[in-house]
C-alpha cells in the first residue's frame, strides 16, 4: 500500500470562504483522486488530478468550484471554494499504484469539513 | 453512464455465521473488483479485490466471486467476529483503468 498523509485533519468553516486540502504520498504513484463522502453516503468521485495538466471533473463537479492542482507526483490539493453548508463532508484523497489494470487504489485519512 | 448496485444496505447476523453481499454492474468493459471496509471515522481500506480473468479469490475468512456472464460479483464472509461490523463498499474500475465506481455501501453488523 501508500502511506498518504492529508492535511488538514478536520476544519470548521464560515460560509463563503474557501478551504485548501493537501494530500501528500510516500512515493510517486500513477494517479491521484479526490472523493468527496456525505455523512452515511457512498464515495464520490469529484476528479482526477492529472499531474502537470487540467484535472478531470466527473459530472457534477466544475473546476471553478472545486479546483485541483497536481504539480508533481506525489502531492495534490483540493480547494473547496465560496463554501456553503451543502459542501459539508468528508474529502479524501485516493492513489492509485502499479500500472494499467494491476494497479490498486488506497485512500487518505480524510478531511472532514464543517461549513456553518 | 456506469452504476454498481450492491444488496442489501445493511446486514445483521450472529457471530460465526456467515455473510454475503453482491453487487451487480453495467460496463461490460469492466475488469477489477475490489472490495473496501470502512470502519466508522476510518478510511476505506482495500481488503480484497479479483480481476476478471479469475472466478474466485479466497484469503482467509473472506472470498470474492466473480460472474463476469451475469456480470456480479459477491463478498462472502465466513465465521463472522464482531470486528467484523463495518460498512462495506464493492466497486468496479472502468474499461480504461481510470476511475472506481462505488457501490452504495453495505452496513454489516455482527452481533455477539
């Protein structure tokens, strides 16, 4: 597996503002992902973050509202922007290693965000 | 666009019963099935996973099976201990060894 560390743990935030997520990993991986999991929800995916390029948004999710940046292959952030009470949640990072169909995906710890 | 369906949303059995939870999927293309427990204020942790050139993976009390015809794949936990009790996610991984589909997750529960 990785070790991938997520910073913040957890924060409280006022509406409107915006908040900056890191995800750092041990080593260079072939791919990063950010989730985003509702309380009591499933796991959805919000992009991938391509490194040295645009990230790739699922439907749902824009790039104004939750931009993204990879600058190299072992760190990643996800910013939350002018956030509202509905982007409560937990975020998490995922990586994936190993290359083509034998690579296998882990998570980060997660931060959990609180938005008043 | 792609779904996982997983049954049931939750799940109550005995210590040492046995447990199973199946998903079904729609891509066709689909060839990696791994399997996540999340404990509650964990992260999901990758516990087993097959491919779709096998049937079945075994290790230890737990086993995945695979019916890539029928395409769904099932979870089955032997001699369930209360450590046992987590939610369970299934997913499939598209055709293009991108993106994990998540199932809706199962809530197991292993009571004493």
């Amino acid at each position: 597996s990785a070790v991938i560390s997520q910073k913040p743990s957890r924060d409280i935030c006022q509406r409107g503002t915006s908040l900056t997520i890191q995800c750092q990993v041990d080593s260079q991986v072939t791919m990063m992902f950010w989730y985003r999991q509702q309380p009591g929800q499933s796991l959805t995916l919000i992009a991938t973050a391509n490194q040295g390029s645009e990230a790739t948004y699922e439907s749902g999710f824009v790039i104004d509202k939750f931009p993204i940046s990879r600058p190299n292959l072992t760190f990643s952030t996800l910013t939350v922007s002018n956030m509202s009470p509905e982007d409560s949640s937990i975020y998490l990072c995922s990586v994936a290693r190993g290359s083509g169909s034998e690579n296998e995906q882990f998570f980060g710890p997660g931060t959990r965000l609180t938005v008043l | 666009g792609e779904n996982v369906e997983q049954h049931p949303s939750t799940l109550s059995v005995q210590e040492g019963d046995s447990a199973v939870i199946k998903c079904t999927y729609s891509d066709s293309a689909s060839n990696y099935f791994p399997w996540y427990k999340q404990e509650l204020g964990k992260r999901p942790q990758l516990i087993i996973d097959i491919r779709s050139n096998v049937g079945e993976k075994k290790d230890q009390r737990i086993a995945v099976t695979l019916n890539k015809t029928a395409k769904h794949f099932s979870l089955h936990i032997t001699e369930t201990q209360p450590e046992d009790s987590a939610v369970y996610f299934c997913a499939n991984r598209d055709g293009g060894y991108n993106k994990l589909i998540f199932g809706a997750g199962t809530r197991l529960a292993v009571h004493p």
